[in-house]
C-alpha cells in the first residue's frame, strides 16, 4: 500500500493550482489523469478582472489577481517558468455610448484600478471608436502551464495517467486500489457527471468553441483585443480567437455554427484575409448562481468537491484552491456563496 495524503482525482485549473497547494504545504499526493484534452487546455488564458459587456468589476477582483500573481511566481520558483503574459485587454468600442459608459464607470471605486481613461488607437483593425485598456488584465501562458507542470508531476512521481475508477474507493478504510489516503479531491469538470458521490452538484456545460488562425496582416502591438471575443497571437504564426458561448448544443463534436460565429465575429474588426488552422472546443463547469462550489461529502468526510469555475477558471481555481485547502486543513470555514452547502446533496 503507498499512503499519501491527498488523491486529486482532475487535471484541469482547479487540480493543478489545487496540487500547488499541497506542494506549497508539504503534503504527499498523486493526481489522476485520464488524459482527456480538459476545458482547461482550450482555455483562452485570460486573466481580466473587468466584466467587459457592463464594466462592472468580477468577484473579488483585485484580491484574485493578487492572489494569482503571487501563485504564479511560487510555481515558477519550482517549474523554472514564467507562465504569465503581459499583455493588456483592450475593448474596442462599439459606439460613442460605451466610451462615455466607460469614462463614468473608470470613475468608480471598484473600477479605478482596472479601467484606464485613455484611450488608444489600435494599429491593424477597425476601431473607429478606439479602445480602452483593462489595468492588470494579462494572459497566463496555457500550454506552457499545463506542459510545465504536467512535466513536474510526473517526475516527481505524482501524474498516474489513468481514469479513476470510482467502485474501487473504500470509504470506510479509506483506500483506493492499491493506495491509502486521508482526503480525495474530486476536480473533474463536467466529468463529475459520472461520480456516484457528487453526480447531483448542479453544474451545466457551457460549450465553448476557439479557432486558431493565420493573419495575413500580423497586429503590432503586444496585446489582447477584444470584439465580441478575444484574439491574441499563440506563436510567430498563428492567432487565437475565442471562446463562444452555448448551453443548447452539447454534442461532443465541433459545431460548425460557432466556427461561423467565430468567423463572422473577427470579419467585424479585422480587415485583412485569414486562414482557420485549428478549431477546438471544451465543456465549462458553469452554476446558476455564478460562483465555484467547494465543499465536503455530507456523509463521507475525506471526499471533497471542487467544482464550478465557469467563465473563470484561472482566477477562480487559483483563489479558492485556498480557500478549500484552509478548510479542510486548518477547520477555516468556506465562505457560505462558494459551499457545497448551499445546494442539498444526497448522500
Ligand atoms: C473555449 C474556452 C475558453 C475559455 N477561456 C477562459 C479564459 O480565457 N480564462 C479563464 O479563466 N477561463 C476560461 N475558460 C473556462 C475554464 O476553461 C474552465 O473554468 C476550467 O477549465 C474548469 O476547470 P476544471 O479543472 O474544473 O475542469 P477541466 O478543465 O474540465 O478539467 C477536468 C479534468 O478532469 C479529468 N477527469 C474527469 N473525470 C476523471 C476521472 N474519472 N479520472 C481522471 N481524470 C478525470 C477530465 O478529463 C479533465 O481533463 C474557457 C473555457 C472554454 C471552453
């Protein structure tokens, strides 16, 4: 039998940053991967603090980028990387509206700090109303994320490339096949589904669809633009542009009308030919009420949650992996908008 203590059943956000915690705490531990590209691979990697249809600011905004800039520097001290980008969002205007919706909003208290009043011309597209440029919004470098840590796990002998198979825990012994283990941390995305523990945690899949694309005209700047969606370059060559949004249609195929959409949507701002060379798509954990669900079993106390990080995995996986981490090691209560709790489990 090999003990450890923690098994982290998900290799997505909430995994990973929930590991770091554990690397950071000294605790032994091994994560399950099916080896499924996640959500979290075909994420975008944006961090932006600002909600960009209303200009109001995210849930504890400036305390998650806090948060997360300092995590990010704790894992670079033992991957050797630096996964964050800077590289600034910049919303193109709409109108003459959403520019002075803007200026009133930059003005607010919440919003000062993210908001920046001047407003720039952007080279290459159309921005007949320019932009305004979200403060302290940046990108965390994804693939270089999950292959640096991937890569640090499986060396140090905690990656176990293979799909956890629920019928071989025992609850009551606390073992799961040839391991013993004081908590299992389920952190599987939509994957939840399929866990006989935790199969009625509400979360919905939000589809979302990205294309990779060769620009015949490179943007200049050292930014992220955003019209309707967010386009930002991968490498030398190609392009992102994504995510859509779609509850409706969940088949595990792409779906040609969000390419269209996509399509449609980079044709409004940029001007120039381009050529799609990829198309990708994931399944986001998303709740009704917008907030992550934490929590433990209502009945089995070493099998905990860690779900729901819609729209926002990075800030939100990396905030309150934390939060879980203080609760079940140091009895610190989940704040009461994020705990399993508030929804009734069957155990
Ligand atoms: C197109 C798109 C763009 C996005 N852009 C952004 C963005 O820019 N910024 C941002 O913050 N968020 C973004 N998101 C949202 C973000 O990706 C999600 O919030 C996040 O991926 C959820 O992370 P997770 O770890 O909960 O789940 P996932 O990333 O889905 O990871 C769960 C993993 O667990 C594995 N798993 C499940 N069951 C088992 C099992 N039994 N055994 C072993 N492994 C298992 C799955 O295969 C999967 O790999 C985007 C999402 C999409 C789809």
């Amino acid at each position: 039998m090999k003990n450890v203590d923690y098994i982290i059943v998900g290799d997505g956000y909430a995994g990973f940053f929930f590991a770091h915690q554990l690397i950071r705490n000294n605790k032994t531990f091994v994560m399950f991967s099916e080896k499924k590209k996640s959500a979290s691979q075909v994420s975008a990697g944006i961090i932006n603090p600002v909600v960009l249809k209303k200009f109001t600011t995210f849930w504890k905004a400036q305390e998650q980028i806090d948060f997360l800039k300092n995590t990010l520097k704790e894992i670079e001290n033992y991957t050797g990387q630096n996964y964050l980008i800077d590289a600034p969002i910049h919303r193109i205007f709409h109108d003459e509206n959403e520019q002075s919706l803007w200026l009133k909003k930059s003005g607010n208290d919440d919003l000062l700090n993210f908001l920046d009043k001047n407003f720039d011309r952007l080279n290459v597209v159309k921005n007949d109303f320019l932009s305004g440029k979200v403060n302290q919004s940046a990108r965390l470098n994804v693939n270089g994320f999950f292959t640096g840590l991937f890569d640090f796990l499986d060396k140090s002998g905690k990656l176990i490339r293979e799909k956890f198979i629920y019928s071989d825990i025992d609850v009551e012994r606390s073992t799961y096949q040839d391991f013993t283990f004081k908590n299992i941390l389920f952190c599987e995305g939509m994957g939840v589904v399929q866990n006989p523990f935790f199969s009625d945690v509400p979360v919905n899949p939000n589809k979302g669809h990205h294309i990779k694309v060769e620009l015949s005209e490179k943007i200049t700047e050292n930014i992220t633009i955003k019209k309707k969606h967010f386009l930002f370059p991968v490498n030398d060559r190609l392009y992102f542009y994504g995510g859509t949004y779609d509850r409706e249609q969940l088949h595990h195929e792409i779906d040609e009308s969000a390419v269209e959409q996509l399509k449609k949507g980079l044709m409004e701002f940029y001007p120039h030919p381009f050529e799609i060379k990829d198309i990708n798509f994931g399944f986001r954990p998303t709740v009704k009420d917008r907030r992550p669900i934490i929590g433990r079993h209502p009945e089995h106390h070493n099998l905990y949650v860690f779900n729901g990080l819609g729209a926002r995995g990075i800030l939100n996986g990396c905030y309150f992996s934390k939060s879980l981490y203080d609760f079940i090691e140091n009895n610190i209560p989940l704040h009461e908008e994020v705990d399993l709790k508030r929804f009734i489990i069957k155990s």
